[in-house]
C-alpha cells in the first residue's frame, strides 16, 4: 500500500507560499499500517497424479513352490466337495497366505461357480483334491508342456495336478480385458476352476456387447463380448456362448 497524509495535515507548499506556521509546527508524514482488507495466498498446487508403474515380472524362476499354510472354511452348500491348496513359486514377491485368501474370496463371491451350486470348495493346507500354483512364465510353461500344452509364456493352464497360473497374467491381467488385474484373477480361477469342475470345453462370444462367457479365452480376443470375469450375471444367469473347443 502506498504512503498517505495524517488528519490535518496540510501541505509544505500551496502555490509558491510557504507555511505560515513553519517547519516546526508541520505534522509530520506517517506511514499508515497496512490496509485491513484481507490478502488472497497463493493457491496450492495440485499434486500431479503419477501413472502407478507396473510390477516387474520375472522371467524365471528355480521351479519350487512355497505352499499356504492357511486353511478356511467351505464355500458353497451343494455339489461335490473339493479342497485345494495354493503354492507360489519361490523367490516371487508374493504372499502365499495373502494370496491363498484372495483365492478364496474369488470362490466365494456371490457371481462364482459355489454359490450356484456348481461346487463346494475349501482351501486347506495339505491333502488337497487339486492345487493352484502361480508361477513364473517359464517355469508355467515348463508345467503346462508336461500336458502337451503350449502357452508361450503368456497363458495359463490345467493340468493332472490342478491349475497353473502364470504369475504375469496374475500380476499385470490381460490386454483385452478392460478391468484391473484383481478383476481378471477372477477370471483366471473362474476359467481355471472352471475346468476342474467339468467344464471341459471353451466356448466363444454369445453376441455383440454381451458379456464375454467365463469359459471364454479371453485374452485370445473378445469378438464383439464385454470383459467379464464371472460364470453369472447379476441376476443369477449363467453367461454362456457357443462351443468353440
């Protein structure tokens, strides 16, 4: 704010006279505190979102698996009784009990083979019916090759044993599928488990804009489907489409 004149001050000078009252009697200039009106800070800058990078994805791994210590209770009313135990390739940034959970909530979610009964399941630590492993891409391959399957480091696979999954289709999901990994790990064990329970053949897109089937490869394409990652609708339909294998 500038410098004003105190009350009754009046000027040095008016024109060319000089003050009458001299120097002494002059009120002196002041500076006047600054205005009271209040003073707009700066905005604070919004923190600029970054991209979350994606996990680094091993190639390899030594080919031994760490098996979840943790066991949990049915799933499902009706149906054959199936128990299966998870295993995690070691060295892998993975929690095998963390994702033993996560597997088991899959199971049990509402849009799952267990609550239609197509199923019951429980995941136990030991005498297990069938075992899911997640496992790097080249030791996934060297598993699903022993069933004369070739999944070029990108796909997952059943076998004898159970299910392999390819840990970076566990970690990074699919690029045909629309939703975040944790939404395509549903449907990599509704696929897989899928299969476990009977359902030998894969089927293709029911038409445009419908919902891609659970029993669809999905990666390999949707053909005019949306991503899902459930067997049912919402409204307790099985998602179906034609038999293409």
């Amino acid at each position: 704010m500038g410098v004003s004149l105190g009350a009754g001050v009046a000027l040095a000078h008016f024109q060319g006279r000089q003050d009458p009252a001299g120097p002494a009697a002059r009120a002196p200039l002041s500076a006047e505190p600054p205005s009271a009106a209040p003073t707009t800070a700066p905005p604070t800058p919004k923190p600029t979102a970054t991209k979350k990078k994606p996990p680094t994805v091993p190639r390899s791994g030594p080919g031994t698996f760490t098996t979840a210590t943790a066991s949990g209770k049915i799933t499902g009313t009706s149906g054959t009784l199936r128990r299966y135990r998870v295993q995690i390739e070691e060295g892998v940034d993975l929690s095998a009990r963390g994702t033993a959970e996560e597997i088991e909530a899959i199971l049990a979610h509402p849009r799952s083979w267990a609550a239609h009964g197509r199923g019951r399941f429980q995941l136990v630590a030991s005498n297990a019916d069938f075992v899911i492993r997640i496992a790097t891409p080249d030791t996934a391959d060297a598993l699903c090759a022993r069933q004369g399957l070739n999944t070029h480091g990108e796909l997952n696979c059943e076998t004898t044993e159970g299910v392999v999954v390819n840990l970076k289709r566990w970690m990074l999901g699919s690029p045909t599928f629309s939703g975040s990994p944790e939404q395509y790990r549903h449907l990599i064990i509704n696929h897989e488990v899928g299969h476990e329970i009977g359902i030998r053949q894969h089927m293709g897109c029911g038409g445009p804009g419908k919902p891609a089937p659970a029993m669809m490869q999905q990666i390999k394409g949707l053909n005019g489907c949306r991503s899902n990652e459930f067997p049912y609708s919402e409204d307790g339909s099985y998602i179906t489409g034609p038999i293409v294998s």
